[in-house]
C-alpha cells in the first residue's frame, strides 16, 4: 500500500511515536476529499474534478503538508 511507505517514510524523518496515524483514516479522509466515481480507485479525473487534487498530492508527497 502506497500509504503505508509514506508513512514509513515520515517515521524515519520525525518522530511519530508521539502520534497516532491510522491508515484507514488517512485513506477514507482522501477518498471524502476526491469523491471518486468508482469505488476504491481514484483517476486523474476524480482529482481535477474534486477541487482537492493538488492537496491530495500534497499530502503524499510533502511532510510539511501533510502534518497540516
């Protein structure tokens, strides 16, 4: 799961032990955010069309962002 290795990845950077990430939580919080047109999947369409896309990425890719 590709939010597993983000998280894994942020956990060699900071300490993590002090916080509580639930996977499950994180991935349903993305899924409200895109509202994607097929279950379990998201397209480039669902991000353009969301709104969201670039915070979405953001909070993938970018520590500082994601702890916001």
């Amino acid at each position: 799961m590709f939010l597993k290795e983000v998280v894994n990845k942020l956990g060699s950077k900071t300490d993590l032990s002090k916080m509580q990430i639930n996977l499950d939580d994180l991935k349903d919080e993305i899924w409200d955010m895109a509202k994607p047109k097929i279950p379990g999947g998201l397209t480039l369409a669902d991000m353009v069309s969301c709104g969201q896309g670039g915070t979405i990425i953001g909070i993938l890719v970018d520590a500082q962002l994601f702890f916001q």
